[in-house]
C-alpha cells in the first residue's frame, strides 16, 4: 500500500518547511525582522520555531514509506544506506559552515583555518538524528521505538530540570559540548559559546523524527479517509495540550529542544498535516500554493543546502560603498541590492527585510520548479 498510494499532502507539508526554513535563515536584516519570523530569544515559541521541528518531523513520515523497502533488502543493505546518507549529508553540514574558505582580511583574501569553523548546525543535526531514530526504529520496531523515545523525553527532561537549563551560559549540554567540540568550533552568536545544535541537545531531535515516521505510519495503514484524518486531528490536539502541560516542569524551548517542545510541536505537526490531507487529499484542493511548495518538497535538501551555499559565495565579492575614516568599506551584492531595491521602497524596513526574504525564495522556487519540470530529484 505504501508503494501504491501516493499523498502530495506530505510533499506540500515537506516543502513548506523548506521553503520556511529558507524564508526565516534569509532576511534583508537582522535587525529588523516580523515576530512571526523569529525565533524565541530563550524559552517560548514564536513563528520561526515550529520549522526546524516540522522538517525532522517530515523526514521522519518519509521514512514511513521507504521503511518496508528497506526491511526487505535486509540489515547490510539497510546499514549501507543510512549510514552513508547520514555521513554524506553531516560532511555537507560542515562544508556549508567552512564555504567560502576564504575571507576578506586587510583587503587580502586568506583562507579560512580549520580552528574557526563550527562543527555542528542544522544539516548535522539532521544526518545525526537521521541515523539514530532508523536504526530504532529498524531494530527495535515500533513499540520499543515508542518506549525508548519516551524514556529519552523523560530523562531528558531531568537532566535539564536538574542542571539549571533556565540559563543559557550554563545550560544542560553546554560543558559537554565545550569539552568534546571545543570553544572555537562552537556557535557564538549570542556573545558566549553554546551551540542551539549542540551534540547533547540533538538527543531529543531523535525522537522528533521517530514521532515523524509514527504519523507517517499511522497515515499509510489508515490510507485517505475522513476517519483518519479526524482520528490524526484529535491526536494531533491531545499532544499538542500534552506539550502545553509538559513545559510546566521543561519550558518549551528550541535552544536546548527541551522535551516539551518535542511534544507540542509534534502535536502542532500533527494537527497541519491532518488539515492538508483534507484539503488535498479528499477535497483535492490543488492549485499554485500546491505546486509552489511540492517543488521545494521534492528536492529538500538540496534546495535547502543551495539557499546556503549562494549567500556564501557572493559574500567574496565586494562592492565598494563609502569611506569611513579615510577607509573604503564595502558590501556584498545582495546587501547592494537589498539597499537600493527593497529599502526604497517602504518606510518600514521590517517591510523591506520580508521583501528581500520573499525575493529570495522565490529564486530557489524558479529553480527548485525547473528542476521538478525536468525531474531531476538529488538524491543523498
């Protein structure tokens, strides 16, 4: 059934968050960027912090689909593949973080020493919890899939309850990462080193994916009907307000992906993709919004790694903007032309900074769309 019964619902769910994380990692300016495109400071959860998740979430209902493939090829040919898509896709993660290699200093382009780059971001968080929850979910089935996730959330919900996760200086994971990632390679954004991709606090994304392929699972067996996506609906709901009640004891936070964010943003998940199977599947509600995020869907991680790999490259080129104490400074073509295309434009600049965002992923819409037309699908 799984081979037979295709739901473009996932796809649209898939590339939406694609497209989402894109729009959010893109703004014309930090500064000035809309709340609903933010991420929390800390604890809470505002419109950027619902994307990641729902990405491992989606990468998780995909392997509901290949699981039983997989199973059929045996456990060589199923550790060949997981593990070799999962270090692929990590060394892509680093390289993104190392590209360009070179940087402008004193006028002169050097090359960027290993000592400087940071080892862990989004495209490792990926690959490592790719890996562990299909090896769970390949050897242990579902319910002990089920079992050792809820043991995860729990005893990590202690830890962080336990070792002052309310600071982000001190935070549960930190020192770990610190002493088995060192300083240097760490994110340092917020002033101090702590990595919101750290290795301890990708633990729990583990489960964010295990959770992912339950729903996937639960969709394939229960096929396209109403009951199912009423059934998905209510579930959906409940683990949402398991969530709300769980960050009573863990706040809901993405820097450390505490486990109640786990849960909420599962239940919120859940809840999305119950709509859009209505939608799409039974009301067959199809048009330019379908189209628009099915073509990020079928080409995610390449599209998502290129919205990388473009803004770092054209950072080596340099334009020349005005002298500053009797020293010429410059900008990059896109700041070029988010100064003098989108600012004009509005007296707000939030307005401005969207403007450019939009711009910009609907690039990688034009080329994600070409290459749907063509069919040419990156696999990893």
């Amino acid at each position: 059934m799984a081979k037979k019964e295709r739901f473009l619902s996932l796809d649209v769910f898939r590339g939406m968050t694609v497209a989402l994380m894109i729009l959010v990692n893109n703004p014309g300016s930090w500064d000035h960027i809309y709340p609903a495109l933010e991420h929390a400071k800390w604890n809470g959860f505002l419109g950027a912090d619902f994307v990641f998740p729902f990405f491992l979430f989606a990468m998780g209902n995909a392997f509901a689909f290949v699981m039983p493939g997989l199973r059929e090829k045996g456990t060589a040919f199923f550790l060949k593949k997981v593990l070799k898509r999962s270090v692929i896709i990590f060394l892509i993660g680093l390289g993104l973080n190392w590209l360009p290699f070179f940087k402008w200093q004193d006028d002169q382009l050097v090359f960027r020493a290993w000592e400087e780059v940071r080892i862990m971001g989004v495209l490792q968080r990926i690959a490592i919890a790719y890996l562990f929850s299909a090896l769970i979910i390949y050897f242990f089935k579902n319910r002990g899939a089920m079992i050792i996730s809820t043991l995860i959330l729990i005893v990590y919900t202690w830890f962080c309850v336990r070792y002052d996760a309310a600071n982000p200086e001190s935070a549960f994971g930190a020192s770990i990462d610190k002493m088995i990632l060192g300083e240097n390679h760490m994110y340092k954004g917020e002033g101090y080193p702590f990595d919101p991709e750290g290795l301890v606090t990708t633990i729990p994304t583990i489960v964010q994916v295990i959770f992912g392929y339950f729903a996937g699972w639960f969709i394939i067996n229960k096929g396209k009907n109403l009951r199912m996506i009423r059934q998905l609906l209510l579930m959906g709901i409940g683990i949402t307000i398991l969530g709300l009640l769980w960050a009573e004891v863990s706040p809901l936070n993405k820097k450390i992906w505490s486990s109640s964010y786990v849960v909420f943003s599962t239940g919120l998940a859940c809840v999305l993709i119950s709509i859009l199977i209505y939608l799409i599947e039974i009301k067959d509600f199809k048009g330019f919004l379908t189209r628009f995020f099915d073509a990020f869907g079928k080409n995610p991680l390449f599209i998502f790694v290129l919205s990388g790999v473009i803004p770092r490259l054209q950072s080596l080129i340099r334009i020349e903007d005005k002298m500053v104490d009797g020293k010429m400074t410059y900008k990059t073509p896109f700041r070029a032309f988010y100064e003098s295309v989108c600012q004009p434009l509005f007296e707000n600049e939030k307005n401005a900074s969207l403007m450019y965002a939009l711009i910009f992923i609907f690039v990688m819409w034009l080329i994600a769309e070409y290459m749907n037309r063509r069919k040419i699908y990156v696999k990893v």
